[in-house]
C-alpha cells in the first residue's frame, strides 16, 4: 500500500471514531470536539430551567374557583424595580369535571388592581377555546405597560389610553387580577410585597 493510501486510511478511521466519540458517528458533525460540551450546558440549562419553574409554582397566590375556574397570580421578583410594576404572570385552572367555555389565554383579558386601584388595558379578543378537565394554563404574561386606570371594577371597561399607568408605592403595596369570562370576574389570590 502506498504510504499516502495508508495516511488517508488512517485519517478516515482517526476521524470516524471521532465521531463515534462526540455522538456524530455516521454523518459530519458541526460541533467537532465541541459536542460533548454543549450537550453538558444543553442538560444543565433544562434542569435550572425545570428547578426555577418549580420554586416559582410554590409562589403563585390562587383565588377562589368560580364555575370550577380558579385564577393563579405570579409576580416576578417583586422588589427588583423602584416605581413601576414588576413583571406580572397569570394560571387558568379548570378544577371541574366538565371542560369550561370561553377561555382565551390573553393578559388583556383581565383586570389588575394595585393598591385599590383599577388597572386594564384594550381587549381586542382572541381564539377561545374548551378548557379540558384538569388542566392548567400558564404562565401567561399580562403587559404592564399597556395598563392604564379605569374609575371602578368593571366586567368591560372603557380604557381611556391617556389614563394613569400603575405605579407603586414606598411601602406595602398589593397586587391582584381579575381574569374576566363570560362576563364573570374571576379573581387570583393577592400578592403583597414591601418597596423601600
């Protein structure tokens, strides 16, 4: 055998096991040496994921169920911004045995109050659909930034787009929604939080 036939002999197995060895045996893989690496970040990215997701459940303030709908509320570091609303998150929960009508996955669908006051923003509707038995919705984000404040708890408010937007306050505030379906209001659990 000639001595290039024999370095390309030897090149093609020094690169097949390789391959073998990053889990790219077969095809060219676009990783190289890389492989095992990312495969390391991809499996410790979806568990800090899965336990981040865990702590954060135990935090969701649940309300009272209304026609088997019971409504969770999720703030996200609370305490992280001075004035302006943190990030607010919202579960739909169908705790009856027969699926529930009308439930569209949209934060325009409720209403926020924060210390007293009453807080939405444009409904422009969405794809509603049958809730099944059991199952849960969320987290499903509701755009603080489009809030603006309404004079009272309503099931269909007008929204006035040069109204006041929430802000917090030094101290105590609280915080709670109101998921609104089928006319009904649907209200989470409160969460309260202290700003220095």
């Amino acid at each position: 055998m000639k001595r290039g036939a024999h370095n390309q002999r030897m090149n093609s197995d020094a690169t097949l096991a390789l391959r073998a060895k990053t889990g790219c045996a077969g095809y060219a893989c676009p990783f190289g040496n890389y492989a095992p690496m990312k495969r390391i970040f991809l499996f410790v990215l979806v568990g800090l994921m899965l336990v981040t997701n865990a702590v954060s459940s135990e935090n969701i303030k649940w309300g009272e169920p209304i026609d088997d709908l019971v409504v969770g509320l999720l703030i996200n570091n609370p305490t992280k911004y001075l004035y302006t609303l943190p990030e607010i998150y919202f579960y739909l929960k169908n705790l009856g045995n027969q699926p529930i009508d009308g439930v569209i996955q949209s934060g325009s669908r409720c209403v926020v109050e924060v210390n007293g006051k009453y807080y939405a923003q444009p409904d422009f509707g969405g794809k509603s659909s049958y809730m099944p038995p059991g199952k849960q919705y969320g987290p499903i984000q509701i755009d603080s930034n489009n809030l603006k404040q309404i004079p009272e708890l309503q099931v269909w408010p007008v929204i006035n787009p040069k109204a006041d937007s929430p802000v917090l306050q030094k101290g105590i505030n609280k915080v709670c929604i109101y998921y609104v379906l089928n006319d009904k209001r649907v209200s989470s659990g409160q969460v309260t939080f202290k700003k220095r």
